[in-house]
C-alpha cells in the first residue's frame, strides 16, 4: 500500500495512512510488528547508509521516496522543485558501470538519447518535465518490452531496438504543485521529494560547518563513506557464506571451499569491527563539534520556508535551494569575524537574515515589502517557540463566529463602540492573555475611547495594568480588533522592535548590486508594474558599464520569437546584452525561452553576456527561470525618507563638484527632491 500509494503525498499524510492501516490490522486480528513501518520492513540499513552518501537527504521522506524507486516496478516521476532528487540520482549515476545520461524534453535529440540508454543499459534521467509528457515516451514508461530469444525488444517511435536489463529511467519536473492527468499517473510512480525542514536543516548544516571548519567536515563525509563501505562489505561477505551454505552438498565441515571462506571472512570481519570502534568513537567526537552550529542551521532552515510561499502572494516571487544555499555560503564568508563562538553564531544569524531580506526584497513590489518582513519576523519568533498559534490566528483572521448575540451585551454607554467592534473584542478575550478584557472594557470605556480618537491609535497607552501586562504581539491584536485602520503602522513598529529598523526600510533600487549578483547563465529579472518601464535604466547602465554598443533590444510580440532568439546567440558570441521587453505579451513564446535558458552553457559562451528580460507577473512566466534569476522592482518607493533616497542615489559627487555655488545648490537639490517626494507619496491617495 505504501509503495502503490503514497508516493505524491507529505510526511504528514504518509504517517496517518500507516497508523490507519495498522489501526485496521489490530481490528481483524491480523498479528504484526509493533512498529511495523515501510522503512523497517523495506528499507536495508547498508542501502539507505548507502544512498545518504549519495546525497540522499537524511529525513524519514528522502529516505522512503528512495525506497519506493527501489522496490517499485513502475519508473519514478518525482516532484522535485528544490531539485533534491536530480543529485541524489546523479551522484549514484556516477556509480553505474554503463553510467547516467541526463536529458531535458527541451533537447533537440532527447529520444536519440534515450535510444542508445535502453540499447547500452544505462540509466537515463529527464529532466523539468511539465505537465504534459511526449507520446514517443509511452511504449518506455509502460515498459512494452518483448521476449526475443535470450533478450527483449521494445520499439521506440518507428525503431525496434534492444533492450538492456540494466536500463532504468528517472523523471523529474521542478514544478512545486503540478497536476497529472490520472493517464499519466497510472504510467509513472508519483514521488514528493519536496525538502522538509529536517532535511534542510542538516543540508544548511553541512555548508555553515564546511565554510567554517572545512576539516571537519570533510573528515565526517569521509567517515560516513568508509563507515558505508565497511557495511557493504560485511553485508556481502554475509550473503556469500550464506550462498556457499545453500549450495552445498553433504557434510559442511568437509566443505573445503566454505570452511576457507568462513576462516578468512573471519578474519576480515574482526578487522572491520576494530576500524568500526574508533570510527564510531571519531565521529561521536565530529558530532558534538558540528551540533554547536545547529542553532545557526535551524535559523536558515526557518528563513528557507518563509521565502517559498511568497509564491502565494504572487507567481513571480519563486526562489530555489540553490539560490538560497549559494547566498548562505557567501554569507557566511562576508560575516564579520569574532573570537568568541557564541557571537560568532549570533552574528553569523543575524547577518545572514539581513543579507536575505536585502536581496529578497530587491525583487518585491512595494506594497509586499512589509508582509514579507512580517513574515519573515513571524518565522523566526515560531521558530523560537515564542508564539502563540491562538494569538497569531486571531490577528490573522478574525472573528469566526457571531458572539455579541449569545455573549455579554455592549455597554449602554458603548454606542460608539460598535456592534462589529464588540464581536472583536468578544472574540479576543477569549485567548488565554486576554481573560476578562471585555469585562475590563465595559468597565473603562472613556480609557478606551481615548485610544479611540486618536489619530496615532498604536501608541497610545492602554488603560490600567493592561499596558504592561500585554505582550507587544498582544498588542498587535488588540489593534486588530479595536482599530484596525491603524493596523500597518503597529506592525511596522512591531517589526522594528522585534527585529530592527533595518527590516522596515527596504533598499533603494540600484541596478549595478543586481548586476553584481549575476553571472552569465543568470537572467536579470524586471518584475513591472503599470505605469513603470526600466528599458531608460537598463540602456543608461550599459552605457556607464561600456556595453552600449552590444546591447540590442526587442519588445516581444507576434512573430518577434526567432528575431529574439538570433540575438540572444549572437549576443553569446559577442559578450553583449540582450533585453527581451514584455515576456507577458508573448505567452506562447515562454517554453522556447525556458529552453533557451536551460541551454545556457557558461563553458561555450562569452562572461560579459547578458540576458535581461521584463515582463508584468504572468503564471506563463517560466518557473526555472525566475527561480534561478536575479528578480527586480522598479516602483517609485513608499515613504518619504526612501524616496529621497532613491532620488540621491542617482547623484554623483561630480555634480556638487562642477557647481559654482555648491552651498546653494545643495539647497536647492534637496528642496527639490523633498517636493518630488511629497509628490510621489501623496500618489496613494489618488486623483483630486
């Protein structure tokens, strides 16, 4: 059943089936194991030690998704949007003595490749498959191989080629949700290798202890694969006596050849466990030192699952693990150092969410600045255990039911209050920090009205012993219920206090960091709103970084796909820049270009080569490659103090210099940029 059926399903869900299906072997009396698990019936220890050191992450999911490829008979088709799978199947590729070829639907000559994998029994792995997979691929993946003489024929298009034993066939699609059609899903076995955060948590583990102790590292992946190959070995020499055993004929005693074998695997085997002892009492001692990074791990691993579902918000926010993990591991590089280790792990948390928020937010629109923030705050006090699961639902969704008829009627004084108003502060005191507000609320209406009145409603002090008893999350919630208009501002001050006030002060848009953080492979990402254009900006930067004569660019449109096309190649010989504006308009066009960027090969091509490309948030937009993309805004910012830091950083010192009156100008250019600014924020209250 869990081999058949679980595959595309959470751990969650995968735990409830088997304590369903042992539940209904205790009512009819069926006898079995008291932890009776997929793993401990199916799973090898030798194996799975085996597979962890190919790269297999070390979580109760990773390890059953790799049971299942091994047992099932069906070929894999495996959910992968952190492409966690593709190296697991990769680094064990390695290994296969007929080796692993790996293929994208994309490629001109994939069923040439898959040809010669079925003929030559190597291990074929396609990859960033959609939804939809080719009909050439049917007679593979419903395995229709026919007995010829010793061997098997299976045909493939309008060929009848041979088929290899030895042949095995992966697919992987990095789509975080896709759905398959139920004729498609019949053919494959459908596997969820989506991370979990225990599996991230010991991968970010590994890259903080190798940056910082890269000799300890290395000794523990060296002692995970001795310790692995030691276990095979036992396990082969098992098999073998046990074969001889069964093979032989009379006396076992008399049995030269076996009593030979079990004399010298004896001797081996004692050699064995003696380098177990001391490898085990190494890597106890390699353990304890790597856990004292686990604090800094845990953070990161928080921070990762915060940034994935800003894709909810909308479809252009995607980031993948490696992204992720390459930020980290510069991170921790760029860290400042410290001579005492629990600052070093302070510092090493708190640099590296800065670091996060800073190139994460560059590529937001305005008006998701503040939640990702909040959601990055909310992240980290759950990940602390100092949160309240009641509290943070109540400040997120409200009142779920109607209490003002069945509860406490609104005092006669109250009118102002407000039946909607009621039912909220009804339903807060119901947490457990707020028992017997509303009773206290009745009592002291003119104290709360106060609160009521005013404009700045979040600053304001409570009344009585409320004010210090309320926890500054308390008090977002009592904003929430009371005024919640004033809602923003308290959660903007809230996250300053919780985390800084560098996380509620975005950086200003500056093309040349963008620039910074890509290489040639790396589309640069213009994520538009309406009313902005960033061609200006993109055509001024080529020419202050002396591009300007091999930079081409084209609005893409009915019929403009082969002309972009033919610049991006020429632009990859050349070393130039090519900016492809409003991917949007061209729907149909957005498979060529993932194909495009997929084939990007930094090795073949020029290092100054650049692929800019802009487009309004579109779901057609390529996944791939946002995720592996350096994503921008360009909206005029929100608030005085950026937007006069917007407009100073495009000033130079060479201005104040060429100046004759510099003192007067300077006046001026502020006077000037504070007017732009009031302008420009007074925006969101609309027309006159």
């Amino acid at each position: 059943g869990m081999v058949s059926y679980v595959g595309p399903f959470s751990a969650e869900i995968r735990n409830e089936c088997e304590t369903s299906w042992t539940k209904a072997l205790d009512e009819e009396g069926i006898v079995h194991n008291e932890e009776c698990s997929m793993r401990s019936v199916l799973g090898e220890p030798v194996k799975i030690q085996q597979w962890v050191v190919y790269s297999l992450p070390n979580d109760a999911l990773s390890i059953e998704n790799a049971i299942i490829i091994d047992r099932s008979r069906r070929w894999p088709l495996m959910i992968d949007p952190q492409r966690q799978a593709n190296k697991y199947v990769k680094n064990m590729g390695k290994d296969v003595p007929t080796g692993c070829d790996v293929c994208k639907m994309s490629d001109s000559g994939f069923l040439r490749t898959l040809e010669l994998g079925i003929q030559f029994g190597k291990w074929i792995l396609l990859e960033n498959i959609g939804t939809t997979l080719d009909p050439a691929l049917e007679p593979v993946l419903q395995q229709q191989k026919v007995k010829d003489g010793t061997g098997y024929l299976i045909k493939l298009g309008d060929k009848t080629i041979n088929y290899a034993d030895t042949f095995k066939f992966f697919l992987t699609t990095t789509l975080p949700n896709p759905h398959y059609s139920p004729e498609v899903s019949v053919k494959v076995t459908l596997l969820n290798f989506a991370i979990t955060p225990t599996g991230l948590e010991d991968q970010m583990l590994g890259i903080v202890v190798l940056k910082e102790r890269p000799d300890l590292e290395e000794q523990k992946s060296q002692l995970v694969k001795e310790n692995a190959k030691m276990n095979k070995q036992l396990k082969d020499i098992e098999d073998e006596i046990l074969h001889l055993l069964s093979t032989s004929e009379g006396d076992v005693l008399e049995d030269d050849t076996l009593v030979d074998k079990v004399t010298a695997s004896k001797l081996v085997a004692g050699d064995i466990a003696e380098k177990q002892v001391v490898a085990k009492e190494t890597e106890q001692h390699i353990d304890t030192t790597r856990e004292s990074y686990r604090m800094v791990a845990y953070r990161t691993a928080v921070l990762f699952f915060a940034i994935v579902e800003l894709a909810n918000i909308d479809p252009m926010y995607q980031y993948s693990l490696q992204w992720f993990q390459q930020l980290f591991a510069l991170s921790v590089e760029q860290a400042p150092k410290s001579d005492v280790f629990e600052e070093r792990l302070e510092i090493l948390k708190d640099y590296f969410t800065e670091t996060l928020y800073q190139s994460v937010c560059r590529g937001l629109f305005e008006k998701d600045k503040v939640l990702f923030s909040f959601a990055l705050c909310i992240r980290i006090l759950s990940g602390d255990n100092k949160m309240d699961g009641a509290e943070l639902r109540f400040l997120l969704v409200g009142p779920t039911a109607d209490l003002v008829e069945t509860g406490p009627k609104l005092p006669g004084q109250g009118e102002w209050v407000g039946k909607q108003r009621w039912n909220e502060i009804l339903t807060l005191s119901q947490l457990s920090g707020f028992k017997a507000f509303d009773t206290y609320f009745s009592r002291n209406l003119n104290g709360f009205r106060r609160i009521y009145d005013s404009v700045e409603a979040e600053k304001e002090p409570l009344p009585g012993q409320w004010e210090a008893k309320l926890t500054r999350f308390q008090r977002l919630c009592f904003i929430r219920a009371f005024r919640v208009d004033c809602l923003t501002s308290a959660v903007i001050t809230f996250i300053a206090s919780e985390m800084g006030t560098k996380f509620v002060e975005p950086p200003t848009f500056d093309i040349a960091k963008s620039f910074a953080d890509s290489v040639n492979v790396t589309p640069l990402i213009f994520i538009l709103s309406p009313g902005t254009d960033p061609v200006a900006d993109v055509v001024r930067f080529a020419d202050q970084m002396g591009v300007s004569k091999r930079f081409e660019s084209i609005s893409l449109g009915q019929g403009q796909g082969p002309k972009a096309t033919k610049l991006i190649e020429q632009a990859q010989a050349s070393g130039g820049w090519v900016l492809l504006s409003n991917c949007h308009l061209m729907e149909s066009w957005m498979s060529t270009l993932e194909a495009v960027v997929e084939q990007l090969d930094p090795e073949s091509m020029s290092a100054n080569f650049r692929l800019w490309l802009t487009s309004m948030p579109a779901k057609s937009f390529p996944v791939q490659v946002l995720q592996n993309g350096v994503k921008m805004t360009n909206e005029p910012p929100s608030g005085l103090r950026a937007n006069l830091l917007r407009s100073y950083s495009l000033i130079t010192d060479k201005l104040f210099v060429e100046s004759t009156k510099p003192d007067v100008f300077k006046t001026l250019l502020f006077g000037f940029c504070f007017f732009h600014a009031v302008v420009q924020d007074r925006r969101k209250f609309g027309p006159i």
